[in-house]
C-alpha cells in the first residue's frame, strides 16, 4: 500500500486573499490586520482584526451546476462554512484533478467512495441580524419572556437557522458538490483544529480507507458574539497605535490576539498516484502529532508539556531528528503565557536544535485565524521554501527574553534543507504538530 | 501484529439513569425517559417536551466542583460518565498507568448557550431597519455576558475538562459531526489504538440540546415530534407508520478503549471487543439522506469488512431508528442492501423510542446497550411500533425486550449532513 502522502493542492481564503496572496504578504511582511469593516466594532475593546476581502468567492472557478448549488445555498451557509467551501474548492482546482465537464459527475478520474475529508471547525456563533426580527416579536421591555419566545419569536425565524450555522456543514457541502462518499469529519479543536484534522486525514489514507483526503481547518473570529467572548477573557489586543502593529507574536511587548479569519485546505494523496498522473506536489506529510494540555480550560502548561508531546510525536512519526528540521512555524498567539509556554515545549522537544532552528510564526501579518491558523502555516511554509527562505516573525522587534529559541527577526533568513515543523494549540485544550518535506 | 481493542470501563449519565446497570434495567423495562421540559420554559414552544437527565450532584463525579461553576450540561454530564468509566475500568486513582498513552475522543456538542442574554443584548440594540446596532449590542453584551459561561460554550470543553481531570496527555480530539459524532469518536479513538499511537482511550460523547435555541432550530426544521404533548412519551415512535420525528435527549456515555495485552496486564475485566468501524458520507444534500441508502450501505458494509464478519454473524443492530418518516424508511433499505437474506432474520432495535435522541452522545450510548445486549443475551425494545409501515418491515423487537443468543452487534449512526458510522462490537473471546 502506498502509505507515502503528499500535498498537490492548497487552498486559502485569508486576509491576505488566496495561498499566493497570503505568501506574499507573509513574504514582504504587509500586516493584514485593520478596524474591522464588517459590523461598528468600535464599542469593543478590541475593534481591530485581520478579515478577509468582501470579494472572495467560494463557486469561482468551479463547474457551473456546481457554481448554482452553491448560489442557491449561500443563504444557509454561515461565513465560517463559506470560507471552508472556498477553500476547498481552490485547493482540488490547486491540485490539477480533472474537474469533469458539465456533462459528466464531477472529477470523474477518482473513486468517490474513497475521497473524504477532515475539517477542523468551531461551533458558529449565531449571526445577529438572524434573530433581529423574532427578537422584535418577542421582547418586552428589553427583555424575552420565553413564552413570547414561543408563541412570537420562533415563527418569525429563518427555518434553516440551525443549519446555517452547523459545524460539520463545511464537510457536508464540500462532499455534496464534489461528490466525496468517502470518511468525513468535523474536529472542534479549536486552534488547533486544522493541525487535528491533518492528522486524522493522513491516518484514515494510511489505514486504507481513502485513497484522496482533504484536510481543512475554517473559522472567523470576526463577529459580535466572539469578540465579546474572547474580550471578555482577555485574549484580544488592546492598545495598539497603529493596527498593523498590534499582533506581535513573540515579542516581549505583545498584546494579545488579534481576531482574524480564514480557511485554509490542503489536498492529500498517495505520492505514488500523485506522481502517476503528473501532478505539481507541494510536500510530503511525513509525520503527525496530537497530544492534549492538562493544566486547565483556560490556560496552558507553563512547561509547554503538551506542545513538547505534539511534537515528539510528530518527529517519532516522521522518523525525523530535531536538527534535522530546516525551519520550524510556530503557533505564537501573542499571549504571554501561550508564547512561553509553547516556546518551553519546543526547547524540550528539540533539545540543542531549538537553539538553532530558525522559528518563524505568521500572526504578526494575519492575525489569528483560529481554527484555519495551523495549515495557513502550513501553506505558507511549502510556499516560503520555494524561495528558499524563513519569514521573519512581523511585529517581533523585541523578543521575549523569557523565549530561549531563535526566533527569525527582521530579516528573512536563508533555508537549509527541506524539513519544517509546523505547530498549533488550543488554549486548555489540543497540541498538534506536523513535520513535512517541502518540494523546493 | 494487529492490536485487538477492547472496552474496560464504562459510564453513562443519561434521561434513564446515572449508572450503567440502571439505566439498562429501565430500558430493558421498557421505560420512557421522555417528560415535558423541566430545563426551561418550553411551554409554549411546537414541543414541550424531551428526554432529560435527571438533577444529580456533581460533586460525586469530580474532585474540585467549583471548577465547574459555569460549565455547562454537557460538560456536567461528562463528568459524571468519565469517572464512573474510570472506576469501572479500575484505572480510578491508579499512578502506575502512562498517562503520555491514555487519549481521549469525544463526540460533543456545545456548552448551553446563554440566552437570556443574547437577546437581551439583541434586544436592546435593534434599530429600525431590522437590524443590529453592534455599538449597543457590545455595550450591552460586555455587562452582561460572563466570561467563563461563554469559554464553556466552546465543543472541546468536555475534552479539556477530563484532559486536566484525569491527568490525560495522550492524542486529544472532539468530533462534532451532529447524530454520528460519538459512534465516529469511538472508531477513530480505536484506530489510534490499532496503529499504536495510544494504549487506552476515553472516548464517547456527550450533548444536550435541550435549550431554547436547540428545540427553536429542531422545531424550525420540523425534525422533533410535537405530538402527544399530554402522553410524550408515546412521541418517540421509530419505524411506527405514524411518526412524527425524533425526540431530544441529551447525556453522555463514555468508555475506556484498551489494548487488549495492556488490559491483561493489568487483570481488567473485559466487557466486550471493538472489532469494527466503517465510516462514510452521503454526499446527497444537506439534510435529506439518499434515498437509496447508499452512504449508510457503505458504512455498515465498511465495518462488517472490517471486523471481519458476515451479516449472518450478526445477532443484533442497534438501529440509528430516529423516529423521523425518512430516517428510518431509508435505514431499513439500507439494511436490506447490506444484509440481503438475512435482514429479516436479524433483529433490529432503536433505544431512542425511550433514550430520545443524544445526538452526539447517541451512539456511544447504543453502543453501551449493545454490550450490555451481548452479556445478559437480552434485546432492549422498540418502544410504541404499534402501527406497522409497509416501508419499515424488519424485525424491530417492538414493545417489550427480548432473551436471544447475542454475540455481535452492529451500532449505526447517521449524522445530518450525511456523515454514516457504524460500530461492530463482539463478545469478547481470548
């Protein structure tokens, strides 16, 4: 069985566009991070964040039976499942597959039974203006009697609510419009989720069940209900002069988060498929890790335990020595104890090596894209090692002193080898680490 | 060498009890745990009535209960069903077990929302246009809101949660693929067994819907039975000719995964072997399922390879059966595909005619009925098939439990949005 897997398609929604908008901004060091437009987001605390053009488009480019299924249910597809969909469609039409003509199902080359898919996802918000009008129906003086909730408010809801907002409806739409019978999973990881949906994605290919995997991760951060949420515990960066420097990853005067948004989706196959028909491959997933903090909901190991399993169990995976690594793409949140504590679990995953290995993380330019946030790395990676080079972490002008690893400041540095780590945690929660081999 | 997983402990916190044993004596009783809504005022919603677990104290079940203070029922349930696993698997309080290989795999869905003050928020800052006024709605949001209660919301929670409990630093995961989430938990938990990754896994599900978002989407959706508000218990009637949709539940029922040569080792009781899991999608639309069956076809099918058995060998399923005209017309069919001849020989059974319907921790806890099925020989029944359907003609043991021969059972979960796991447990034999 060919249990080797490699990445032919990438596909991106982020602030900074598609894959190759987010390389380039990754690249030049151009923050993405702004007011946010979307909603007044004036009267929070945070009102700033890294969001995606109004313009992306999740039917373009796709066959046009499938560009009027997706029209058609727009309406019942939450941003987060949008984005999701748009990314997965730009990374099958990355990697090259025969999309069909409108006469015949789509990518007729595959077996549909054995393409699946893992998306790492949250649990979305409801969108506000939804419940506006039952709200009106129903309140009395500011507030909702449930019996008028019952008799007033629910009449006058959208029927397909529930659906709109499902966390597993990014799968479900992506599987329905390229006809994917295959496994299909919805991992609420949180910030890790999209790390989370990697792994699981490669081991269902290596236990035969599938033979094509999408793996994706999708979640906006940029609405009412989670700025307040992630406002109220302190996580989001206040204090900013100048947005574009409010997310500081690493650096010893960070702020906190700053709430973004994106998917990001990669395409899996055999490498010996792959090859067979021709196709562009991005890099090979040699290794994958999955452990868990235990210090607590809201809060991490402070000796980065969790992290340091993650990614032990990524390199053992692998089969891959620490100094063998060329770069590593942390998950940096810019939180003082999540930066510290990922930083002490790096030390003691790498040993020596972390003193060498150059570190880079992307949030100084995209903000966090929460669950999209570990294969957005990723993406960004097997692009940034096509010009031979680790990205400089953007906003991280004074390290931390307290983070003992090489961080890449200012300037871009030279890569050597092909080798990278890429890391994601979930506060209180998962670790995930991946190691792969970047086609440079 | 292939590595065998079998089931060493399980916990339940569910509407028909708080233990294993007890719950199982109501079901094989043939008791409804479905009663008019307790948790909120439903009265005046379509449905005013639901399958619900009843006040327990968590301080039972945890070691420090103020940790809990916001967290909400499905975290509560959790806990309860974790550690009753925990010390049904003798692993309760035990330091010679490596924590680095103990994962855990939820299926779970979200803490309850706080709705009071979502519309309150909402509420005050409507304009006249008909929509929201964000300045007004943060003002008001950000004196109102409660920060842990909204952390808690989040669907890893429960995971989280036992993580810090129990010490756990194995692979960690939380599925949420709506009624499928803990039957595909449960079966990736067992692969990251079988490939070495973990020896033991805490895995299962755990939800509750029962808020008044959850049965407002259900009830716009048309998915949940509003009818007979005076006898509900009578609502949950899979494969009746005369249903009229599903029945909310909620709970958790969460099990220890092991290794087989870990679990001798250490002298634990076997309860049964996890011998197959077959997962699939429909790839049909968002809600409707294919009318042919096919995405269930394939799953049942995938875990019957897997487990290497024939439909002959098995004794029982535990039917998804969730009381809706399309669910459980289309699971018939689908068993008709797989099993051919011997569909109608084979009993099938659905436990949400007295359960309701956990939704993500549904098929973890059918799971648990099927293993209990395989130790007492005993077939829990479907509650209220009283009117035959010419589109539903299995074997559906209606009414009351039934004594036969059970070795292997199948378990089907079908998710909205077409996500298809099966399980296949077995008697264990060494």
């Amino acid at each position: 069985m060919d249990r080797r897997i490699v990445i032919t398609g990438i596909g991106l929604v982020s602030p900074a566009g598609d894959a190759a908008g987010l390389a380039d901004a990754v690249r030049t060091g151009r923050s993405t991070v702004g007011p946010i437009r979307q909603f007044d987001a004036s009267a929070f605390p945070s009102g700033i964040g890294g969001e995606v053009p109004g313009d992306f488009d999740p039917s373009e480019g796709v066959r046009r039976e499938q560009r009027r299924y997706i029209k058609k249910n727009t309406k019942v597809m939450a941003r987060d499942i949008q984005m999701g969909l748009a990314a997965a469609n730009r990374a099958l039409l990355d990697s090259g597959l025969p999309l069909g003509d409108d006469s015949q199902p789509p990518l007729p080359t595959i077996d549909h039974a054995r393409f699946g898919m893992v998306f790492g996802t949250s649990f979305i918000p409801t969108t506000l203006d939804d419940l506006a009008g039952p709200v009106r129906a129903s309140q009395t003086d500011g507030e909702v009697d449930l019996k008028d909730w019952g008799t007033k408010g629910i009449p006058q809801m959208f029927p397909l609510w529930l659906l709109k907002h499902l966390p597993n409806m990014h799968a479900c739409h992506t599987g329905v419009l390229w006809d994917a019978q295959g496994p299909s999973n919805s991992l609420t990881c949180s910030d890790a989720g999209g790390l989370v949906a990697l792994d699981e994605a490669v081991r269902i290919m290596a236990r035969g069940t599938a033979d094509l995997m999408l793996a994706g991760g999708a979640e906006s951060r940029v609405s009412p209900l989670l700025l307040m949420r992630y406002a109220l515990l302190n996580r989001l960066a206040t204090g900013a002069d100048d947005p574009v420097t409010a997310s500081r990853p690493f650096d010893r005067d960070r702020l906190g988060w700053v709430a973004a948004e994106g998917a990001a989706t990669v395409m899996l196959e055999g490498r010996d498929a792959a090859e067979a028909r021709g196709a562009r491959i991005w890099a090979e997933v040699l290794g994958t890790g999955v452990a868990t903090m235990t210090a607590g909901i809201n809060t991490c190991d402070a000796d980065g335990r969790g992290v340091a399993l993650a990614v032990g169990r990524a390199l053992d995976d692998a089969g891959v020595e620490p100094g063998g690594l060329s770069a590593v793409y942390a998950h940096g949140p810019a939180l003082e104890k999540q930066d510290r504590g990922e930083a002490a679990g790096l030390e003691a995953a790498l040993g020596d090596a972390a003193r060498t290995i150059p570190v880079t993380a992307t949030k100084g330019v995209t903000g966090h894209m929460g669950a999209a946030s570990g294969l957005a790395d990723l993406a960004a990676a097997c692009q940034m090692a096509r010009d031979g080079r680790v990205p400089p972490i953007l906003n991280c002008t004074t390290p931390d002193p307290e983070v003992r690893l090489n961080l890449v400041v200012g300037e871009p540095r030279e890569m050597q080898g092909d080798l990278i780590l890429v890391t994601a945690n979930a506060i209180g929660g998962q670790t995930a680490a991946a190691v792969i081999r970047v086609n440079r | 060498m292939t590595r065998r997983i079998v089931i060493t402990g399980i916990g339940t916190a569910n509407p028909l009890g708080m233990t294993v044993e007890g719950s199982w004596e109501a079901l094989l009783a043939g008791k409804s745990g479905i009663r008019p809504i307790f948790i909120f005022d439903a009265s005046a919603f379509p449905t005013t009535f639901a399958s619900q677990v009843a006040d327990f104290d968590l301080a039972e079940y945890v070691r420090d209960p103020d940790e809990f203070a916001r967290a909400g029922r499905n975290v509560r349930f959790a806990m309860a069903a974790g550690r009753q696993a925990m010390e049904n698997a003798g692993l309760f309080g035990r330091t010679d077990v490596d924590t680095d290989r103990f994962g855990i795999y939820l299926g779970s869905g979200e803490g309850v929302l706080d709705f009071p003050t979502l519309v309150h928020s909402i509420a005050v800052s409507l304009t006249d246009s008909g929509t929201i006024d964000t300045v007004r709605f943060a003002e008001a949001g950000l004196q109102r809101y409660d920060a842990f209660s909204e952390l808690e919301q989040e669907p890893n929670m429960p995971a989280n949660h036992l993580a810090h409990e129990y010490g756990l630093r194995g692979p960690a995961y939380s599925c949420l693929t709506a009624c499928a989430a803990s039957t595909q938990a449960l079966g990736e938990a067992m692969d990251l067994i079988r490939t070495g990754r973990a020896d033991l896994m805490l895995s299962g599900g755990t939800h509750s819907m029962i808020h008044p978002l959850g049965v407002t989407g259900f009830n716009l959706l048309t998915a949940i039975s509003t009818e007979p508000k005076d006898e509900p218990w009578r609502a949950s009637r899979p494969f009746d000719r005369d249903r009229g949709g599903f029945v909310l539940g909620e709970g958790s029922t969460i099990m220890v995964l092991e290794e087989l040569e870990h679990a001798r080792a250490r002298g634990a009781t076997i309860w049964a072997e996890l011998v197959g899991f077959g997962t699939s999608a429909d790839a049909y639309r968002m809600t409707d399922i294919h009318p042919e069956g096919r995405g269930p076809a394939a799953a049942m099918q995938m875990a019957l390879d897997d487990a290497g058995v024939a439909p002959a060998d098995i004794d029982y399923i535990s039917a998804h059966g969730t009381g809706t005209q399309e669910n459980d017309k289309v699971e018939t069919l689908a068993i008709k595909l797989v099993f051919g001849d011997e569909a109608p020989k084979t009993p099938v059974s659905s436990v949400k005619s007295a359960l309701g319907h956990l939704i993500a921790a549904a098929g973890a806890t059918e799971l648990m009925t099927c293993v209990l099925a395989i130790r007492d020989q005993r077939l829990p029944p479907t509650l209220n098939l009283d009117t035959p359907d010419p589109d539903c003609d299995l074997d559906y043991v209606p009414h009351t439990a039934r004594q036969v021969k059970v070795e292997v059972c199948l378990s089907n979960s079908f998710g909205f949005g077409g996500q298809n796991d099966c399980l296949v447990v077995r008697r264990f034999v060494p």
